[in-house]
C-alpha cells in the first residue's frame, strides 16, 4: 500500500482507525482502504451509519453557534478527529471572531492533518492527547497558550466517549475536566446508543462487532447512563435528545430515521 504525503511515518496504515473511518463517513478524502473496507462491513449491518455521522456534525455545528451566541470565544475539542469542512475555528471564528480553538486527539494522521490545516491560524492548536489523561491535557503549551481556564470554555466530547469502556472510567476523566472550568463553561457532547436505532439490536449489534474486531470497540449506552456524564452540569434546553431534536434549525421530522440514533446535549456549569 502506497503511503500519501500526508501519512506519518509513524502510523500503520494496515489498521484501520476510528478517526479516519468517520472521516470516510462524510465523505472526506483522508482514509486508506483499510478504513473504507471496515465502515463497509459495518454498513453492511447498519447501512445509514453516514447519516448517523452526519447529524452528529450538524448538531456540533449548531452547539458552537450556540456557544459562541452565549459570549463563550474559548473551545477545548477532544477527541476532535481529521477536519473537515466547516470545523468548530471555522464555525467559532464565524461567529465570533477571534475565538480560540485547541483541538486533541491521540490518532497521529488526525494531530498531523489539523497541523497542516492550522497553519498560519494563531487562534487554533491541536495537542497530541488523551480523553483519559485530562491533567496533561490542560497542562500543555498549546492549551496553556490559548485557553484561559479562569473564564468559560466550551468543552466538546463528540462521539469520543462510546469508545472508552467503562474500566477505563470515563465518568472519572470528564469530571477531572469538569472542575477545571470555571462557572459558565458548556460541555457539549454526544454519544452512541441502540436507542432510536431503526434496527432490531442483534442486527445493529453486527457493526458494533466490527468496531470490536479492529479493536476500537463501540460502547453503546443507554440515555441513563449517558446522562451520568452531565453530573455538575446544568442541561440546556432541550436536554439530552436525539441529535436533530437538539435546536433544530429545520423540521427533526425530515431528517433521516437513522440521524435519530443516540443523543445529543449541553450542559452549563454553575
């Protein structure tokens, strides 16, 4: 397999990657064939995955907007994957010009291209980091740089924390992350869930296998469970919802059926 330009030599494109595989989903060029054959198998169970990704987009979209509406010019995206079109510094920047954007994730092709798309951008960093290890992510130059964590910040946690199982204690990272802003910040997130999937579970089930099978596995949780993350937060309106019901700027009733499946929030702290 031949290796693009814009592949660290430090990657082995012989394993397919979550991040590149959701790049895949909307229709982005960064992914390698590994990639597109395992969203593949997992279409063959789930085929409006794409859909799925991108109302996940959409409503990240309209929760910076609304961040940015609410007077919040800081964003922390974790788990941010490769950019494409339409961005949270593109949204952010929009809206509010000079608003400062770190981005983190711990795939090497999504840290190198966001560098590459950053270029020249004084106002958006990314950090090679991890959901788990939240002090070293706030610890670094980049956040220390652009982020002061004594006025509100936007903290987004989309469609990171369904890969990390429950032994790892996601509840614990995203409340270390919590107490690190101050009053006014927002946590946006989103999360996968067999609820309001259009499809018996066993048959939805077939893709989350496939997500186990490269080793990423795919943590589908109930709303309940997906609520715990909110604790010490205040909901927005109109709380933890499926993706196209949060704020909708059209009709929810002409979205796909699968743009339904898992849910979608914000929340402020006090």
């Amino acid at each position: 397999m031949e290796r693009p330009a814009w592949a660290p030599r430090s990657i082995d494109i012989s394993v397919p990657s979550v991040s590149r595989i959701y790049d895949f989903y909307l229709g982005g060029s960064h992914n390698f064939e590994v990639d597109r054959e395992a969203a593949r198998r997992a279409m063959e169970f789930m085929p409006g995955l794409p859909k799925i990704m991108q109302a996940n987009r959409a409503f990240m979209r309209r929760a910076v907007r609304f961040a940015a509406d609410e007077g919040i010019d800081q964003f922390l995206d974790i788990g941010s994957g490769i950019p494409t079109f339409g961005n949270v510094h593109e949204v952010a920047g929009r809206c509010r010009p000079g608003a400062r954007v770190v981005y983190v994730d711990h795939d090497p092709v999504a840290v190198a291209h966001s560098e590459a798309v950053l270029a020249g951008h004084d106002d958006a960093d990314v950090v090679a980091g991890d959901l788990l290890k939240p002090a070293e992510i706030l610890g670094s130059p980049q956040v220390e740089r652009l982020i002061d964590l004594n006025r509100p910040v936007a903290l987004l946690l989309v469609a990171i924390l369904h890969f990390v199982a429950d032994e790892d204690d996601p509840y614990t990272a995203v409340a270390e992350l919590r107490d690190a802003l101050a009053p006014g910040s927002l946590l946006v997130l989103t999360h996968a869930s067999y609820e309001n999937i259009p499809l018996p579970a066993e048959r939805a089930g077939g893709a989350v296998d496939v997500y186990k099978s490269i080793r990423n596995p795919l943590i589908m949780r109930s709303r309940e469970h997906i609520e715990r993350f909110f604790e010490g937060y205040d909901m927005v309106e109109p709380g933890l919802v499926p993706m196209p019901r949060w704020r909708p700027e059209g009709e929810p009733e002409d979205e796909d059926p699968y743009a339904f499946s898992g849910f979608a929030g914000v929340g402020r702290t006090a």
